[in-house]
C-alpha cells in the first residue's frame, strides 16, 4: 500500500474519532445545562414561596431623619365623674356682692348624738347632707354642741354682725376656722363662704354668709341668725 494511501485513512481515523469525541462533550453537556436550568428553576420557585410569605418592606429614605413622638399624656384623676374645679375669681374691695336674703332665722332642734345638716343658700335646717354647709352635732350633757363644715366650705369666726361681706371675705383669706369642730356659743358671729364647686355643680350662686349665734337654750335649741350675699362668678 502506498504512502499517501495510509496517511488518508489515518487522518480519516482520526477525523471520525475526533467527531465522536465531540458528539459525546455536546451530549454530557447539553445534560449539565438541563440540570443547571432545573436548579435554577427550583432555586426561583422557592424564593417565590419565601417572598410570597414576607411582607413587604419599605426601604428607609436615607435623607430623612427619624423622629419619636410621644404619646399624649393625660391628666389623671382620681375620680373619673368627678366636677371639674370651679374657676374662682378673687376677691377684694372692687367685688360687688348682691343681697340674696337678710335677718333669716333659723332654729335647731335638739338632737342628742345626731347630726342635723343646715343648708345656708335656702336657708334651711335638716336639709340633705349633700347640699348643707353646716354640720350640727350635740352631745347631749357629754359636751358642748358643735358645728363643722363641710368639704370646700370657708368661714372665720368675726367680733360682730356688722361686718361687711367685703370684710368677710378678707378674714376668710386671713384667719380661716380650722378643721376641728367649732364650739356654739350665744353671742357668736362666723362668716361662710359656701362652696364654690357645689354653687357650679348645681347651678345656683356662690354665697357669703354672715352667721350669728343669738340663742342656746336648755334643751339644746339652738337659734341662728342669717343674712347672705350673692358673690359674682
């Protein structure tokens, strides 16, 4: 065989071996690329899913600053239904009180260890407790008959009736009762500033009261003289 005739088959050999090769590199990796297409695949379905159950996020705007604003705060109260506080002007020598009634007299029964509630805007004894301004107690031969004041009711004890409610006024802010119970005697003189709360609670005028004792008798009655003053609000 000649020369030329062995190197044509040979490269022929060679050439269809080459081709094999080939064939079989193009089959193993056209499978590569079909996996890596079905991995891919998955790997989009699953964070699909994960995205699909995330909320949304929205992206902080880096220009903006970030404040904290505080809750509102309320005022607390101890008692929800209660009035709110009257406003109360002040009192002085320009104040123009109005006569409400003059020389009402008012009589106590006896009353042996029982309170009995005088209401001074009426003026009224045995009223309800809730409207009175004055607490009468008598303890019947223990001690001598009292009375108190009630919760945001002002007096001072004064020499004589003919205080003025001007004057009232400025003893009340000077030299008020205290707390403990006041002694009844005959000849005693108070003035009483009502209660500015109750007079706007319910409607009715705020008062100044000038209040003496003219009578205590042996049986334990106890006769009283009022005059009042409507006071401006």
């Amino acid at each position: 065989m000649s020369p030329k005739i062995t190197v044509r088959k040979t490269m022929s050999i060679i050439s269809v071996i080459a081709l094999i090769l080939f064939a079989f590199t193009a089959f193993f990796s056209w499978r590569a690329l079909g996996r890596a297409d079905d991995a891919l695949a998955q790997v989009n379905a699953l964070a699909s899913a994960r995205a699909a159950e995330t909320p949304p996020q929205v992206a902080a705007d880096p220009t903006v600053a970030t404040t904290t604003t505080d809750p509102p705060t309320s005022v607390a109260s101890d008692d929800p239904t209660a009035e709110p506080a009257a406003t109360v002007p002040s009192l002085d020598a320009q104040t123009q009180y109005k006569t409400r009634y003059t020389g009402q007299t008012l009589r106590i029964p006896p009353s042996c260890n029982s309170s009995v509630y005088i209401d001074l805007d009426e003026p009224r004894v045995q009223t309800e407790s809730n409207v009175a301004e004055l607490i009468y107690n008598n303890p019947c031969g223990v001690g001598t008959a009292q009375f108190s004041l009630r919760n945001d009711v002002t007096a001072s004890a004064v020499p004589s009736e003919a205080v003025t409610p001007i004057e009232c006024a400025e003893q009340i802010r000077t030299s008020p009762l205290g707390t403990a119970d006041e002694p009844i005697r005959r000849g005693s003189v108070y003035c009483v500033k009502t209660s500015p709360n109750d007079a706007q609670a319910t409607g009715i005028t705020w008062k100044m009261v000038i209040l003496a004792v003219t009578a205590t008798a042996q049986d334990g009655t106890v006769t009283l003289k009022a005059s009042a003053w409507d006071i401006p609000q």
